[in-house]
C-alpha cells in the first residue's frame, strides 16, 4: 500500500468514527478525547474438546450459581459468533493442544488448530501443553508440513496455523542469531530495541503480535509458565529456557512501547485456583503464581488474561502505578469464553482502563450447535471412529483415578501393572512407578455409547485415561535412590514439590510412609516381592519418560543408569486391558500410609 492510500484510509476511518461519536454524544462533546471501542473475546485450555466434554469436563458453574452442561466446538462457535461484533479480536491463552481426545491427538491436534481459524482466533500464547510434542512439532504446527514420522492427515497437507502463536518468555538457550529483522520495527529506535534484545536472549517464538482494529494496534503479549520445563518431557524442549514471566513480558511491553504500541494484553499461560462453585464472573481466585504475575508486569499493560489452573475468574487487581487491571481465566476444555470490553484513546493510542469491561460467558449446550462445525467435527469423528470404537477390554466396575487416602488410585495402580508388565521382558524392570497426574480419567463401566453397560473398554476409552503417547523407560536405582524418589513425593524438600503427588506403584512393591514424620525420613519398609529392600541393591524401574526426566519434581530419577526404552504407554495399557478379562478394579493396599 502508497502512503497515500494509507493516508487516505486512515482519513476514511477517522470521519467514519467521528459521525459516530456526533450522532450519539451532547454538542459540547467535541472537545472529549476521542475513543474507539475494541471487544476481546478469549478462550484458554481447549485442550482439543472438539466434542461436548463428559462427566466434570463438561459441566460449569454459570452466573446464577447453577451448574449445567457447557462446552463442545459447535456450541463454542454458536456463542463466538452471538458474541462477535465488528470490533472484536479473538485470542487465546494456551494449552489449546496437548493432552487432547484421540480425534484431535490422532492427527497431532491439527483438527483442533483448523477449528481455531475457522473460529477467527488471530493470537494466542503457547501454553506448557503446546510442547507436548516438543518445539520442532509445534514450529511445524505454527508453519506448517505434513508430520515427519506419521505423514499427512487424511485432510492432506497442513498448511499452518493462520493465527499467531505467541510467548515471549521462551527463549533459546545458546543462539546467536540476528535480531535485525525485529529492530527493523523499531525504526528510528532500531539500535535501542537491538540493545534490548542484546541484555536478553533470542526469543524461540514470536514474543508479540500486533493486530490492528478501528485504526489503533493493539499489542499481544504471550507469557507461558515457566515450570513448563519441569510439566514437559525434556527432550523436546532441550534447546529451550522458560525465564521469569514478569521479566519478559516487561521486555515485550518496552519493545511495544518502542514501536508505539501502548494498548497493551498479556496472554499469559499461568493462573490461580478459585474457591469452589463460585460464579465464573466473581473474583475468588486465591492469589498465586497468576496473581504474582497480572500485579507485577510494568504499568504500561492494560490487561491480563489468563489460563493454566481451568479455572474461572474476573479480577481487578492492582499494578504497580496503583491503577485497575483486569486480570481473568476462562475454565477450560471451551466452556467458558471471556469477554473485555475496551476503549482505545485515538491520541494517546492507549487504553483508558476505567473503560475495560469483563465478563465470562459459559458456553452451554441450549443453543443451536454452528451447523458447519457440527459437520467438520463430525468428519474428523468418522475418520477416527474405526480406531476409536474398537474394543480392547473388559472390566467388572468402574475403575477410577479418584485417590485412597493413601495416594494409591485403583487405576494408577492398573497402569503401574500395565506398565511393568510391558518392560519386564527387554528392559528387566522389577517394579513401575506411575504419576498419579499422568491419570486423566477414569474408566467408567457405563460409559461407551456403543457398548452401554456392557464393561466393555474401547481403544478410545483407553487413550482418554492415557493421551500422552509417552514412552515407557526404565532405569537402575540403588535402593537409597528410590527411597529418595519416594521422598520426593511429598512437599517441604528440597525438590520444591509443590504438592504432594504419590507414585502409583506396581502390584509387587509395598512401602509405608508416615505422614508426621520429617522430611527425609518418611517412607520405610520397602519391599519387592515381600523382601524387603537395601540401600545398596539394584533395582530396575520402569515409569514414562516423563517421570524418568526428572518430571514432576522427581529430581531423584535423573540419578538412574543404564535407560532403555520401550513401548508406549498407551500400548501398554491396551496390551493389559486385554489380559484377565473382565478385570476388577484392583485393590489400593500397596502403601500403608500412617500418621
Ligand atoms: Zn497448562
């Protein structure tokens, strides 16, 4: 486009506004600052719910204190569209993909990011689950290529993501790479915004996007946890460091700043817990790790919109100039879709805050579902229903990931089975240790629409409980070592374990641990096999290569020799589901937890 054209345009839009604000404001309005509106419609940890979400996942206190069905991508879509007007901006924050159903996770989630852009989503932060699969795959999600082991989907080449992923906390850990395309945006302040660049690092992903609307820009800024390190399998992400949120997304709002973007919007994958079945609009999140960060980042951002915890939430807070920010989350799996409501100062270019207006909005089911996403869901659910609806098991009662007192879930301990089982033969594991957070469902007698209370467990049934396709490994522990592993389960160590999380263990390993005890010394009477275990001893164990890099705080693991690595877990535990059927649930008495 001519300067000219621009111009021109840009006049176009300026007399356009102008009618308005003359039509609707008194006479001697004129001299007010003229102000243009934007509407923010934010969604967070989608999590690939192309189809309504069951059980819990698929219900949601609304506004009237009532809890009814919500979510689904037809439904998502129905109230986007209700919701949108000509001034809106769709964004995200996070965990869009990653630990999906299988008819979005059998196509590496391309479904769900095609479903993205047909919503008109246009930025969204990378959440700790976009790496899932590791930086190459989302790069490759973001730009585009068939995937490098599996090929095409059956909807042939992936063309990309249309909107932006952005996280400007993620950054690479050893790389020199030019950084004068970006300062070229600084224009006149191009040296300034190298230097910027220079005191920090090289971003690994867009750190900001700015989209235009009603002739202002307004900047995105995306921030991810940065414990996403110790949630993520290692590998992936080993060129990668997660720095402080607050830090960058200072750099990032400096950098705006430099480019003359001061309308400023944290999308930021981290959030606080809420007190239970309080409304979605109310402000009862308990300040944490989100709270930390919407009330620290410079004055200059406007907003903070959050995700991470699934929880709802519409806060004003504080920042560091003492003036109102809102700060938000929005559920999870498309059941909540968070409004804001701003006005953008044609002068200053920035918001004026007291105009900033939230409101969460629950996507229930009593609407008529968007007919043209009902039918490419549809697509995507025949296209994996020969997979989905095999059966591959049998079970007596439901079996379910709801903890014993002492930690032990009977379905943590029949994938502990599952697992060990599946490493016995190449990798010479004695016991499996599994993390009870790796559990994402239960197994439900009654649940498969196709074998209705029958027991009967389908593949897809499976895969729900299991979606990481994490592998199995094992590992050489001296006695001593696993002691540790099992200290580190529980909180006030070293390892910094934000809650205690106990291992699920395999059928052959017993243990006690004290709860009053200190730390260090609370777990004894480990024994395999009834014998009883020695420091010094030997002891191959098997668990998912997430536990085994150190995930979850398990530092102690990354102390283990000799790896090898086996099947995924998801086959191991379709291989187990077919053995002993119908299987009962197993009995949660492997750990005897004291006081
Ligand atoms: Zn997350």
């Amino acid at each position: 486009m001519t300067s000219r054209s621009f111009l021109r345009l840009a006049l176009a839009g300026a007399v356009a506004s102008g009618a308005v604000l003359l039509a609707t404001l008194p006479a001697d309005a004129s001299k007010a600052p003229r102000t243009v509106p934007v509407r923010l419609l934010a969604l967070n940890d989608f999590h690939g719910n192309l189809e309504p979400p069951t059980g819990s996942s698929g219900r949601m206190v609304d506004e009237n204190g009532q809890t009814v069905d919500a979510g689904g991508a037809a439904y998502v879509a129905t109230h986007m569209k209700a919701l949108a007007n000509k001034n809106t901006i769709a964004v995200a924050q996070g965990d869009l993909i990653g630990a999906t159903p299988l008819i979005s996770a059998a196509y590496h989630d391309e479904p769900s990011v095609e479903f993205m852009d047909k919503l008109g989503l246009k930025v969204a932060a990378v959440g700790n689950h976009e790496f899932d699969e590791g930086y190459a795959e989302l790069r490759r999600i973001m730009d585009g290529g068939c995937h490098p082991v599996d090929g095409c989907s059956p909807a042939g080449p992936w063309k990309g993501a249309k909107f932006d992923y952005v996280g400007a906390n993620v950054l690479f850990k050893n790389r020199n790479e030019k950084t004068d395309a970006l300062a070229a945006l600084g224009g006149s302040n191009s040296a300034q915004v190298k230097q910027v660049l220079s005191d920090w690092g090289v971003p690994a992903l867009p750190p900001v996007s700015i989209k235009w609307m009603n002739g202002v820009p307004v900047g995105f800024i995306g921030l991810v946890t940065q414990t996403t390190p110790s949630i993520v399998t290692g590998e992936g992400i080993k060129d990668l460091k997660f720095v402080d949120e607050v830090k960058a997304a200072n750099v990032a709002s400096k950098l705006l700043k430099l480019v003359g973007v001061k309308a400023q919007v944290v999308l930021m994958h981290e959030g606080d817990q809420v007190n239970a079945g309080q409304s979605p609009d109310a402000c009862s999140a308990v300040p944490g790790a989100g709270n930390r960060i919407a009330t620290q980042v410079d004055p200059e951002i406007d907003i903070v919109l959050s995700g991470h915890s699934h929880q709802a939430y519409l806060c004003k807070v504080k920042d560091p100039a003492g003036n109102d920010r809102v700060y938000s989350q929005g559920g999870s799996f498309g059941r909540v879709i968070t409004q804001v409501d701003l006005n953008v100062n044609l002068k200053t270019r920035d918001i004026e805050r007291s105009s900033v207006v939230a409101d969460n909005h629950v996507v229930t089911r009593t609407v008529t579902p968007d007919p043209e996403i009902s039918t490419f869901v549809q697509t995507w659910k025949d296209r994996v229903a020969p997979v989905a609806n095999k059966a591959v098991g049998k079970i007596t009662a439901d079996i379910t990931n709801t903890a014993a007192p002492s930690g032990e879930s009977a379905l943590g301990d029949l994938i502990a089975d599952s697992q060990l089982a599946a490493t016995k033969t190449g990798g010479n594991a004695q016991i499996a240790l599994m993390n009870p957070g790796g559990v994402r469902a239960s197994l439900t007698y009654a649940t498969s629409p196709a074998n209705e209370g029958d027991g009967v467990v389908t593949y897809g049934e499976a895969f729900t409980v299991q979606p990481f396709n994490n592998l199995m490994q094992v590992v050489t522990l001296t006695g001593a070592q696993l002691k540790t592993v099992l200290e580190q389960q529980f909180t006030g160590g070293p390892n910094n374990q934000a809650f205690t999380k106990i291992l699920q263990p395999s059928s052959n390993f017993t243990y006690t641990y004290s709860r009053s005890a200190a730390w260090g010394s609370k777990v004894s009477n480990m024994k395999i096999d009834g014998v009883p275990v020695t420091d010094t001893q030997s002891i191959r164990v098997a668990a998912n290569n997430f536990l085994v890099g150190g995930g979850d705080a398990f530092a102690a693991f990354k102390d283990g020799t000799d790896l090898w690595s086996g099947p995924l877990d998801i086959d191991a535990f379709v291989e187990q589901l077919g053995k002993d059927n119908p299987i009962a649930p197993p009995a949660t008495n492997r750990i005897t937890a004291v006081d």
